[in-house]
C-alpha cells in the first residue's frame, strides 16, 4: 500500500501553499471582520485552475480527482478557512451537482465559466425545518409546472457565496408529494426575475463565505434549468454531498494544522521562568498531541478522498473525525496563547470559531454518529 503522493501532487500543493500564503492569508483577518467575500481571490483563482478542478477537461476544466481537491481545500483552509469553505461550495456542491447529473448543454453552459471562475456557484438546499437526512420533511418551496416553464415559489436558508454567486443550484418539491424525498433540483442564474437575494447571516465562523436567505417570487425557469429528472432532487443532494465529504474533511485538517502552526510559533517565543514555553513538558505534551490528531485525520481523510475518486463513499468517518480534530486542536490553541488566544491579536479565536462550524455544516455531530451507527450495524 503506497501512501506517498505522485509529484504531480506534491506540485500541486505547493502551488497552493504559496498561493494561500502569498494571497489569502494577509487579508483573511479583514474577510472575517466584514463578514465579506472576496471576489478577486477567487477570480484568481480561478486563474491558477482552482475553481476548475472538479470540472471535466471536456469542458475546459481539469478534470482533477477528489484527492487533488482535499489537498486544494487542505492548504487554503490553513490559510483562509472561508475562501476555501467558499471554493467547497462552488466545486464540490454545486459544479459537482451538474457535472453528475445536468445534461450536455447545461454542461456546455455552466460548466466552462463555472471552471475558469468568471461564474461562482452556490447551492440551495437548507430550509427553515429539515435537513438533508430526514426524508419525510415537507419542502416549503414548490416548483410548479407550467408548460415549458417552471415557476418557484418559497425562501431557500443559508445559502453560501450566494451575496456573489451567478449560478444556483436550488431545490424545490414538484408534483402532488411535497416531502424533500421527492424534490427536484433547477438550476437558476443570477439576474432571473423573482430570485431575490434576502437577509445575510450573522454567523460565529467562516464570515468570510457570507450565507444569505433567497426568495423565490414567481420565479420562472425553462424546463431545460431543471437538473436531472423530475424528483431526482434528493437523489442529487445525497449523491452531491456523498462525492464532496472528504472537501469537509480536509477544510477541517487544514484548520487543525494552521492553529498548530502558529501554537509552535507562540511557544518558541513565549518565556516563563527564563526558558520558551515549548520547552516545559505540559506545553511540548500539548503540542505532541495536536500533531498526532491531526496526522491521523489527514490520513483518514486522503483515504476518505481516494476511495471517493474510485467511486467509493466513505467520507462520514472522516467528516466527524476530522472536524473533532479541528475543534480539539483550536481549543488547545487558544489554551497555549492563555490570554492572548482569547483576544483577536492571535488568530487562534478565528479558528476555534470556524472549527465549530465545520462541525455542523453538513450535519450535526449527533447526526455523523447516527450515520456510522447504521453504517457498523
């Protein structure tokens, strides 16, 4: 068994680390105080072919695997974790969404500007009371048919990139049964009358990738926006979410790994008692720990992500191990900086606030077990 990576990767990851550390990170503080996206870090992006990496080369894109794509989230989560959250919904949800299951011309359409970056995408899922895990939910938005058209009605919650995205990928329940297990997915542009960017969230983390409401007001789409076929709408959310778990995973372990970082960096600096801090036992037991966490969710998540490239879908272990390690591993930041980490001189409080979040954006944490539970049974 080989757990080395090919040197094209290496390449690829090093290409990313200068980038995040170059580009990203001087401004990630900025991003996180005005709750703001920054659109000329993901143009570039797009750029160097990050947006493009789950895009088929057939569509200009470069047709990378889900390996390639958690070690692109791993190194810009180290440096931004809302950039790279953001660049997990635009690729991960919502490029994976019509790559798997749109049609050659919708493909045509989205695909080549969603992979060159000039369109950010965003995926509209989440409603007031349900999630993707209880199929018998009612879905409050209603896609009617009408002729050729469709017409939407109803509120879409904490929708990501949505402040600047140009592509949607939303979901509403169509025909007589209402419930998210007969849903249907569209695929909606920005501009389209009656889709109404509503109230941004104020959130604890990751406020750098800005989630806002959408309301849909006699929204009128083609039946050609309509993505796959009528009710394959929670088939594609579970199959979408099911090839993207491992960018989770890795958004997680790129945290864990920047608090760790600038951890080692205060206790080399840190005197008590004439000496760093790094040298007294507690801290350097500390230390020890958080990096043997963190290298065995790394390693949990490359597997999560190979197996996801061979079709496979074993991305919940990773997923809760991951986003504990990233939890785990900021709270003992903020610890070894004592004061200092509760205060925003450091940037150990930003990343306990984004590890927190990453721990419920796909499901709760009591949801992750429940989904291994069955899984071992």
């Amino acid at each position: 068994m080989d757990y080395s990576l090919s040197e094209e990767l290496e390449m690829i990851r090093t290409m990313v680390r200068d980038f995040a550390s170059g580009e990203v990170a001087p401004t990630a503080v900025l991003r996180d105080e005005e709750e703001r996206f920054d659109r000329h870090v993901f143009d570039t992006m797009g750029e160097l072919g990050l947006t493009g990496i789950l895009v088929p080369e057939l569509f200009g894109g470069l047709g990378s695997d889900a390996l390639t794509n958690a070690l692109v989230l791993e190194e810009l989560a180290r440096a931004c974790a809302s950039m790279g959250y953001s660049l997990y919904v635009h690729s991960g949800l919502t490029v994976a969404a019509i790559s798997m299951f749109g049609t050659e011309e919708q493909k045509k359409l989205f695909l080549g500007p969603m992979g060159n970056g000039r369109k950010l995408g965003a995926y509209a899922w989440s409603e007031s009371a349900q999630t993707v895990g209880t199929p018998g939910v009612v879905m409050q938005t209603k896609a009617l048919r009408d002729g050729d058209d469709y017409v939407l009605q109803g509120t879409k919650f904490f929708v990501s990139n949505a402040v600047e995205a140009d592509v949607y990928v939303v979901f509403a329940a169509t025909g007589n049964d209402s419930t998210v297990h007969a849903s249907s997915a569209f695929i909606i542009e920005k501009g389209t009358p009656g889709f109404i960017l509503g109230k941004k969230e104020r959130k604890l983390g990751l406020r750098g990738s800005p989630s806002m409401s959408i309301e849909l007001v006699d929204c009128r789409i083609p039946l050609a926006n309509r993505l796959g076929e009528e009710g394959d709408g929670y088939r594609i959310a579970l199959r979408t979410l099911e090839s993207a778990r491992s960018g989770i995973a890795a958004l997680a372990v790129g945290i864990a790994q920047a608090a760790m970082d600038v951890s080692i960096a205060y206790a080399k600096t840190r005197k008590q008692f004439g000496k760093p801090i790094a040298h007294q036992q507690a801290i350097a037991f500390k230390l020890a720990n958080m990096a043997t966490q963190i290298e065995a969710a790394r390693l949990l998540t490359y597997q999560a992500a190979w197996l996801e490239s061979q079709g496979g879908a074993k991305g919940t272990y990773s997923n809760l191990f991951a986003g504990d390690t990233a939890m785990a591993v900021a709270i003992e930041a903020v610890q070894i900086h004592g004061g200092y980490g509760y205060t925003k001189a450091f940037p150990v409080e930003r990343y306990m606030r984004d590890a927190i979040m990453l721990q419920m954006v796909e499901a709760t944490l009591d949801e992750q077990r429940r989904a291994i539970a069955r899984l071992i049974k």
